[in-house]
C-alpha cells in the first residue's frame, strides 16, 4: 500500500459551539485533481454508532482498492491494517467527516471510467456530540454518497429505524425540491450477528432479515408505519448484510492491529463476500443528485451548499426523545391553560355577551388569568423549573395578546365609543361655526376664515368617516381619522381640566385659615378668638403632646382639622 496517501478531515464539529466548518482547501485538492475532476464520482460511506469498527472496515475496502485483480486482496496473515484510523476501546476515535486522500479510477466494462472515494464519519451518540451534531454529520454523508452504509451492532432496533428517519429528513430539509428519491443505496450492515440459526450470514439472510424487519402491515401501530414507509421513500435501494463477530482477540486485546491471524475465519469468510460485492466494478452507482450523474467537480460545489445550509438557522433544531416529549408536554400544558382563559373571557364579554366596565372587566381579566397560570404550574409537565419556565413565559405573553384582543372586543360595543368621532367632528363643527360668526362680527376677517376652512375641512372628514364606515373600504383612512379625534378629544378634556384646577385654587385661596398650634404636658383647655379673620367661630383645641392644625372653613362657617 502507498505511503503518501492518507485520511484527510474536510468536515469538522467545533465542540464549544456545535458548528461545522467544511475545509474547502483540502477537499478541493482531492477533487478537482485534473485526472479526476470531470469523472463521474463513486462515494463509498460508512456512519453508524461510535465504536462499532466502521473505520475497520473501511481499511478493508482500501485494502481491496489496492490490490491487484487476481491476487488474495485480504493479506498475509500477519499483515497489520493501515488506512483510516481505528483502535480498540470505548473512545471514539473518528471526528467530523473524513475522504481517503487518493481518489481510485476503475474502468468498466463499457470503457468508462468513474471516480471512487471512500468516506467514513463521526460515530454517533458519543458523549460530546448533540443530536444535531449527529443528524448532520448522518445527512451530510447520506446527501453526498452513492452508497450509505448504515453500521449496526447485533441486530436492526426500532430505535435503529427511528434516528435513521430523525436522520434522513434532516439530510431531506436540506435539499431543494426534488421529486425523486433523495438518497440512493442504503446498506445495513448487522456487526456480530448472533443468530446464524434463524437467518444466515451475508446479503441471502440479510435480505430475508430486512424484509421482516422493513414490512408494514395494517396491525402495527401507525407511528411503525410511518417510520418504515418514510426510509421505503427515501432509498432508491435498500439491502443488507449479515456480518459475525470478528472473535474475543479483535474486540478485548489493546495490542490488536489488524492481523487476519487474530480474525475469526467465519469473519474472514463474510468479508470476501461483502467487500467484493460492495465495489465491485459494474455495480459501482455514481452519485446521482435529482437524476443527474454528478462529478468530482460538482460534488465539491454541493459539499459548499449543503455546509451552508447546516451553518445557518434556516432548519429545525433536531431534538432528542426527551427534550421533544418535554416541548410536546409543555406546549399542551400551555395550549390547555390558553383554553381555559378564552373559554372564561368568552362567558364574560365574549360574542353577543354586552358591553362590560373596563374597570369590572379588568377585573375579572385578572382573576381568570391567575386560574390559567394556576392551571399550568400545577400540571405535571417534564423538563425541570427552568426548562417549564419559558414556556410559562410563552403563556403570559399569548394571554396578555388575548386579553388586549377582548379588551378591544369589549371597548367596540360600547355604543358612545363606537359615534366618539362623528360626535367630536359635530361638537367641533358647532364651536368653529360659532366662533367664526363672532369673529366676522368683531370684524377679524382673516381668522374667521381660517375657522371656516377648518368648519369644512371637519365635514368632509366626517363625512368620510361615515362612508369609510358603511363600505368597509380605505380602512387606514378610518383609523387615521380616528386617532385625530381622539387627538382633540383629548386637549379638550386637558383645557377643562386645567380650567377646572385653576378655578378650585381661586375658591380656595378665599377661604380664611387660621393656624394654632398649642403643645402642653397637662390636661386643660385653650380657647382663642379669631376676629382678626373671620367674623364668627371660636376654636377649642384639645390639649396633646403634638401639634393640632386646624383651619377655619368660610363655607362651612365651622373650623376643620386638617388632614
């Protein structure tokens, strides 16, 4: 085997922040070599779980590449196994997405010649990878290989199928709008296969094997269904293969290499029917993306795509079981606490219901709004406190729209709301007549003109408003007209209320005020005449370690403690 060739990374995961950065420089040397940059491209990929021996296997198949047609391409028995990196132990050792460096040109019978990389991907559901993290990393190698090699231990769960599906829709979001379908080859691959007995090692057991498992029938229950009709339309082919334990030396010696000589000889057996099988010349897929054949060239522009669509906040969040069950359990949490709220409301001011006090109505707004939030506190949700908080906070934000929504409802029944503007145009119009006839009359000519155009000005618009209001149409117009009445309504209520404040203080400063302020340790009497002030009124102040203010009232003729 070479010396020179090598795995290269092209796609890294960034463990702080969970991005992908795809390095552009590195695939681009392997793909747009000039013997191979025009050839339809052949990608070979394995993904799968962490520490099943998908990088093992792949040293298998460079191994194959490698060797001459004719000769035993397993090895010597002693050989040790070289190519991507692999190791025994519980640590993946895997990251991001790795492509062997050396592209391998196969002729075929008819005289073309195709492009053949092998790729092999970061196991999934280590300890420092998060379900996007591992949806991604699946989709990518699905989107961009021939041949998906799906790697498995022991036996094809249903838990197997479900993240396969979590996986492939993800790789699916992705995509433009095709109307094939997406992926090509699928491949099982079932590792130390225990049950030789019900079904046989190799594809004649894997496919009765796979067939059992990938059937839909009408008494499963329907999210089975739905699982296997979703990876039956993904994959224009699915197969699968049976593969026995590779014995105790490969899977518990650290000081294993790869020797065949360690190997166990029904392994050995199984893999001289796989691997040929895999690559062998005419059965070969190019990769096809919507029904055209795509090179070298083009399968590094469609890694640039893809990267990009996974670096932005275009997709979903994938989520794993728990935290999905939690949002799932949340969300009808809130959705049943909002009900509750709508339905009380409803029997307060809702439809035909008539119109409420705002202050009795706020009220009761109150009231029901406590029950809601009650009602979602103390249902059993999962997630933990803070998990359950922001949906909380989710909730208050859509009963405070609810409520801004029935406060609205309830403010349009009120008859004298509802004729508020023509009634402040009338009024206005009333006033500009008057005050321009006595300005006319005074001889201010100019100025009662003005109050004129502005007379007219208020006709029209309240004639607009009655029009706007009887044919539904020019809407913003209403609204405007609206606000502006609101606007005079308003500085109209100020002018009197400041009126209203200055004429008190008038009124008040007439009043006679008197203060006597008397501090004693003793129980007596202290009375005063205060003819200086006021013509009538003596003043009694009881004696108090404190001071008494009192004043004397003219309207009320009597004196009042002040408060």
């Amino acid at each position: 085997m070479r010396g020179d060739p090598g795995p290269v990374q092209i796609v890294t995961v960034n463990k702080e922040d969970h991005s992908f950065d795809l390095d552009t420089k590195a695939l681009s040397r392997i793909l747009l070599a000039p013997e191979v940059r025009d050839k339809d491209v052949v990608v070979v990929s394995v993904a799968g779980a962490f520490r099943k021996g998908k990088s093992f296997l792949l040293d298998f198949m460079l191994r194959y590449m490698y060797r001459k047609p004719g000769q035993d391409w397993l090895g010597q028995e002693n050989e040790p196994l070289t190519g991507f990196s692999w190791r025994g132990g519980s640590e993946p050792e895997t990251t991001g997405i790795q492509l062997w460096s050396e592209v391998f040109i196969v002729r075929k019978k008819d005289g073309s010649e195709v492009a053949v990389l092998l790729m092999d991907t970061q196991g999934a559901f280590d300890s420092q990878s998060t379900v996007k993290d591992c949806a991604t990393i699946f989709a990518l190698s699905t989107m961009t290989s021939s041949i998906q090699i799906y790697n498995l231990s022991q036996n094809i769960q249903e838990d197997d199928l479900q993240q396969l599906q979590l996986f492939t829709e993800y790789g699916r979001l992705a995509m433009d709008e095709i109307f094939l379908k997406p992926f090509q080859s699928l491949m099982f691959l079932v590792r130390d296969w225990s049950f030789p007995y019900e079904y046989k090692y190799g594809f004649k057991g894997g496919s009765d094997f796979l067939d059992k498992r990938l059937q839909v029938k009408q008494t499963q229950h329907e999210e089975l269904q739905t699982v296997r009709e979703h990876i039956h339309s993904c994959f224009t082919s699915i197969s699968c293969f049976l593969l026995p334990h590779p014995g105790l030396k490969v899977a518990t010696s650290p000081a294993f290499s790869g020797q065949l000589c360690d190997v166990a000889p029904e392994f050995k057996e199984q893999l001289r029917e796989l691997i040929p099988n895999l690559l062998k010349t005419d059965e070969l897929a190019v990769k096809e993306i919507n029904g055209n054949k795509v090179t070298c060239r083009g399968l590094l522009e469609y890694f640039k795509a893809y990267i990009k669509i996974y670096q932005g906040e275009d997709l979903p969040q994938p989520k794993s079981m728990l935290e999905a069950t939690a949002e799932a359990n949340n969300l009808a949490a809130v959705a049943s606490a909002k009900d509750q709220y709508y339905k009380n409301m409803e029997k307060v001011c809702g439809g035909d219901l008539p119109y409420v006090a705002p202050d009795s109505l706020e009220e009761k707004h109150r009231f029901i709004l406590q029950e809601a939030l009650h009602l979602f506190s103390s249902t059993k949700k999962m997630g933990g406190r803070d998990f359950c908080y922001r949906y909380q906070e989710q909730l208050e934000a859509e009963l405070k729209e609810l409520w801004e929504s029935f406060s609205k409802h309830n403010e349009s029944k009120n008859v004298f709301s509802a004729f508020r503007t023509p009634a402040v145009l009338f009024v206005l119009v009333c006033l500009l007549y008057v005050l321009s006839g006595i300005l006319s009359f005074i001889g201010l000519e100019t100025i009662s003109f003005a109050s004129d155009c502005v007379v007219g000005l208020a006709m029209i618009a309240m004639l607009t408003w009655a029009f706007i209001r009887y044919s539904g149409q020019y809407r913003e117009v209403g609204t405007a007209i609206d606000q502006a009445a609101g606007v005079i309504l308003e500085g109209a209520a100020g002018v009197c209320k400041n009126v209203d404040d200055s004429f008190f203080e008038a009124e008040s400063s007439r009043a006679c005020r008197t203060l006597h302020v008397f501090r004693t340790q003793s129980f007596c009497g202290y009375l005063e005449h205060t003819h200086e002030h006021c013509n009538r009124g003596p003043t009694l102040i009881l004696d108090a370690p404190m001071v008494l203010v009192y004043f004397f009232d003219q309207k009320k003729l009597d004196w009042e403690p002040v408060r």
